[in-house]
C-alpha cells in the first residue's frame, strides 16, 4: 500500500487548469521530487496534498483513508505535515522555544503557555531531540530572528519534525539560500531520507537529482514524466520542457 496515492486530481481557476488530471503515489520512507517550469503547478499540487484548497476532482488517499474532504488541521492530526516557500516561526522566541511550541501544539495543548515543570519533561526533551536532528542544537538558545536565513529554515523544518509526521511536504526549502546554505539544507535531508515520506518541490536541480528516488515533472499542471533520477534527466520530453522554458 503506498503511503500517499493521488488519482486524476484536476484544479481549476477559470480557464486555467491549474493541475490537469495528476497521478502521484508515494511510497514510505521515499523521496520524491516535484519539477517543473515556472507556473508548472507545483505548489498548487502541494496546497492540494496539504488541504488549503479543495481540488475540483480526483481523490487523495493517505495511509489508506480518503482525504479528500478532509481540512488541513485534520490532516496533520494523521501525521502528513507541510513547511511553505516563506518561513513561518516566532522570531523573538529561541530556536528551543520555537520547537517547544511545535511540541505543545502536537501534544493537544495549542500554543497556550507552559509551566517550568511541564517544559522541564514533557517539552525540552523532545524538543532538544528535535534540534539535534535538525542539526541547531547549538544553537538552541538563540532568538529565531537572529539566526541565519539557512538556520531559520532548519528550524522551520526541526518545528515540522516536531509533530512525529509520516509524511513531509516541503515547498521549495532551499528557496534564497546561499550555496553553503543549501548544501546544508541537502545533507540534512539526506540525513532523515528513510525515516518519513517526503514530497519536495524545488528548483535547485542539483539538490533534487542528488536527493530523490523518485521524480515527477509537472508541465502547465500536468504530469509529463516519472520516475527515477537517470530516467527524468535523460527523458526527451523533460528536456524540450526545461529549454522551452529558459527561451
């Protein structure tokens, strides 16, 4: 059984097909990247997976159970989790604090605020082990504001991580890093690659054909290829895509 599978998922905003009858099966523990030329309809086939917006046909299942209908918040109650191009944290809060929060709210108790005792046990710990995943352990008492662009994605991501997910849904991660940045961003991915699903939509191609099992190229919201990394870089149709594109 596939961890996530998608079936003729069309959306559609007036004349444009934003996603044009996409298939998508995501096995557990895979990698699979999403591509595609600008206006491709990446992200808007993440929206979907996440449940920001209804798609107009076509059905998501996740873990067997139809989620179609099913809102955002209830989703990532069933462990299918999703970070955006903008970096969404509490900038005056410490990386801890940060990761704290993401625990609290994955416990039931929804941002509201924690006694030195119940942050001694039931939130440090798992928010320290969260940090040191996300590699920011070090950096565990410093203001989210004040860390590097790169770092702040990492805490975004260890927040992510935070809920226990099954499945992660990473919208662009390396989007305004610097070189050194997104080799970090990659070998941090690399490093939980496995232990979660993970959709990645991204541009950096050099992180996606080094990072993914699997890839799927989406062109004016449909799916023109998938398939393992060699086949998509070599495919004639993915090729005429990316040069059209760059004319």
């Amino acid at each position: 059984m596939s961890l996530l599978s998608v079936r003729k998922l069309v959306k559609r905003y007036g004349g444009l097909v934003a996603t044009d009858n996409v298939d998508l099966d995501i096995a557990a523990g895979e990698l699979h990247a999403i591509i595609g030329p600008n206006g491709a309809g990446k992200s808007t086939l993440i929206t979907q997976l996440a449940g920001e917006i209804r798609p107009d046909m076509g059905s998501i299942v996740f873990l067997g159970e139809d989620i179609t209908r099913l809102r955002a918040e209830q989703r990532a109650l069933r462990g299918l989790a999703r970070s955006y191009q903008i970096t969404s944290i509490f900038p005056e809060f410490t990386a801890l604090e940060n990761v704290m929060l993401a625990v609290q709210a994955h416990q039931g108790h929804s941002f509201r605020a924690w006694s030195p005792v119940t942050a001694q046990a039931s939130l440090t710990r798992p928010a320290l082990a969260t940090l040191e995943q996300a590699g920011l352990a070090h950096r565990q008492a410093v203001r989210a504001a004040d860390l590097a662009h790169g770092e702040q994605r990492q805490l975004e991501l260890a927040m992510v991580l935070a809920g226990q997910p099954k499945l992660l849904l990473l919208d662009e991660p390396m989007a305004g890093m610097s070189q050194a940045e997104s080799a970090e961003m990659t070998r941090l991915l690399l490093s939980i690659k496995g232990s979660y699903g993970i959709v990645l939509v991204e541009h950096d191609m050099d992180a996606v054909f080094r990072l993914a099992d699997r890839i799927t190229v989406l062109v004016y919201g449909r799916n023109i290829a998938s398939g393992p990394p060699d086949l998509i870089r070599n495919h004639p149709d993915v090729r005429a895509a990316y040069l059209g594109d760059e004319q």
